[in-house]
C-alpha cells in the first residue's frame, strides 16, 4: 500500500538523575560528595533511507523515543547515555512541525540526517552541586510531526484518466502499473526506470490521472499533484483519439491550468507533449489541430503498438541533458 502522508510523535530520552553519596577516607573525619551526574538522553534523529518507498509504517507506530540516560553512581561514576532512537524515512520526505506547519527539513539525500527531538540533559551529582545537592535529569524534547512524502523522479507523467500514462511507463520501463480500459486505473504513484542507451537512464514517475478542480483536491487532485513538483521534466500525455469524448485541445489547456493553479512554478516546468492512441483512425486529425494550437512539436505515439515510443524516450533524454546544464530553479516544498 502506497501511503505518503503521516503523523508522529517523538520524544527525546529523559536525562539520568544525578546521584547524592558521601565518601569518607580512612582517618578523615569529615566525609567528601562522590555523587556521578546522570547520563544525557537519546535524541530522536530522522535517516533518510533509499530502501524505503512509503510511509506507510508510521501507520502502524505513531511514537519514538530515545533511551533515558542511566541515572549516575557513587564514586563519582556519570551514568551511560541513551541510545539514540533512529527514525528512517523515504527519501523525498518533507518534515514539518504539526503545531505551527513550518517545514523543518526536506529530505532529500540519501542517508541524510536530521535530530529532530534532543534528549535531556543529565541531573548532576552532589560531587558537582555539594551545596544543592543531587539534581534530577532534564526531560527531552518533545514535537508532533506531519511527514509528507514527494518522490523524486527525473520524469513525470501527466495527463487526463485514461490517456495512456500507465500504459507508456509500461512500455519504457520494467514498472509494471494496473492498466485497464477505465479512468483512475492508477490510484498511486508509480515509478520506473527507463533505459535510453547504454549508461543512459531516467526515473519516470507515473501520477494517477487529474481532473478538473485537481488543484482544489477534486480526485485527491493534491495528493497526486505533490509528487511532480521534484520532476524536472513533464511528459504530458494526450488521448489524441478522444476515446473518453474529451476534446484532446480542451484537455491540453485544462491540465496546464491545473497544474498553474496548484503551483506558479510547477506550470513553467518544461514539458514534452505526447500525442497517444495514434494507431486509432481519429487520432489524426486531432494531431493537426493541436499542433496547430500549441505551436510546439508534438510527438505522435501509440502505446497500443509501440510507434513513436523510441523517439519519445530520446527525446526526454535529450531534453533531460539540456536540463543538466542549464541553471534550475529551486523547487518550493511549502
């Protein structure tokens, strides 16, 4: 089950008490505080793990908690630290603080870290406060989190229900999406690799198929909407043959304002338009009209037979190195 959206609560470890003895040497009259302090707490940290894929184990626990520091000891022992809790997370997982929604982290690194709960500080010992005495451990931070998982692909694939979208990740990688002859056939993101040649490759992310008033999250338009925002490029997937009765040019324009309304920057990333469903008598005409309406290339395919699915792939790769070189704009995690 694909989950990408989670709320947690951590808790730094208590620190140690600190620990009240006395000693007394042999002959001495007056005894001396030997009191250790008490150990500090475990921190909670975050790892970003690439292994992972979902969120879908913060369902099952909501909390983490690092380990008490042990409390300290006569003879001047300090008592041993808690161990740290260690959190791991998708890659691509947003953290943001539930009380105030203020992003605290982007993960986006593998293997990156975050200490997003600090454990408390040990109590000290009478030997280190002898006219206070012993003093009890500090207890550790303590937040609710909201994690919001974002895949990061180099690709994603948008477009109506129906149009192909599935059908083409099907066809260029070893992805394996449900396909069906109904919208909302995808009911979560998907990602494949896709080879274009000999040490050349690209992450292409599948997203279940938008409908108007997507942005207002009609459809779970949101949800879906959130895991295009790391792509750097768009393959905008077009049912030429209107096979659902949409207009293919209509539909052009309606899924660009969509994507404009959810976000400024999401609407200027670049976009390659593929024109599927070629191989149906339609189909035609329809490619005429839209390219004379887009002004742009638009690539003719059929994900039914294969046509014009090499040339796509080297053209997203093409697309993809021009990308490389050419400066990118930060992308908003807000």
């Amino acid at each position: 089950m694909f989950i990408d959206q989670a709320k947690i609560l951590v808790i730094g470890g208590a620190g140690g008490n600190g620990c009240s003895a006395m000693f007394k040497q042999p002959f001495s009259r007056y005894p001396r505080p030997s009191g250790g302090n008490g150990g500090d707490g475990g921190d909670v940290i975050l790892v970003a793990d690439p292994q992972m894929a979902t969120l879908l184990d913060f369902h099952f626990r909501h909390e983490f908690k690092g380990e008490r520091g042990r409390h300290g000891s006569g003879n001047n022992r300090t008592g041993r630290r808690g161990e740290d809790a260690l959190v791991r997370v998708p890659v691509g997982t947003v953290v943001y603080d539930a009380a105030t929604d203020q992003v605290l982290r982007d993960l986006i690194a593998s293997d990156e870290r975050l200490i997003i709960a600090t454990g408390g500080r040990g109590g000290f010992g009478n030997q280190n406060a002898p006219t206070r005495g012993a003093t009890p451990g500090a207890p550790g931070v303590q937040r609710r989190l909201r994690l919001e998982l974002k895949l990061i692909a180099d690709v994603g694939l948008v477009g109506f229900p129906n149009a192909g979208k599935s059908s083409l990740l099907a066809r260029i990688s070893t992805a394996r999406p449900k396909v069906a002859a109904y919208p909302f056939t995808t009911k979560a993101p998907v990602l494949g690799v896709v080879s274009a040649g000999p040490d050349a490759s690209f992450v292409a992310c599948d997203i279940p198929g938008l409908i108007e008033g997507a942005h207002e999250g009609k459809g779970l338009g949101i949800q879906f909407l959130r895991h295009v925002e790391r792509t750097r490029l768009l393959i905008h997937m077009i049912d030429l043959a209107a096979v659902d009765g949409r207009d293919p040019v209509e539909g052009f324009h309606q899924i660009n304002a969509e994507l404009a309304a959810y976000s400024p920057e999401l609407a200027t990333r670049p976009q390659i338009i593929a024109g599927n469903k070629m191989d149906l008598p339609e189909a035609q005409a329809n490619l005429e009209r839209l390219r004379a309406e887009v002004g742009v290339p638009v690539l003719p395919i059929s994900c039914a037979t294969g046509a014009g699915i090499p040339e796509l792939i080297q053209e997203t790769w093409r697309r993809l190195q021009a990308l490389k070189r050419a400066p990118q704009p930060s992308t908003t995690t807000t």
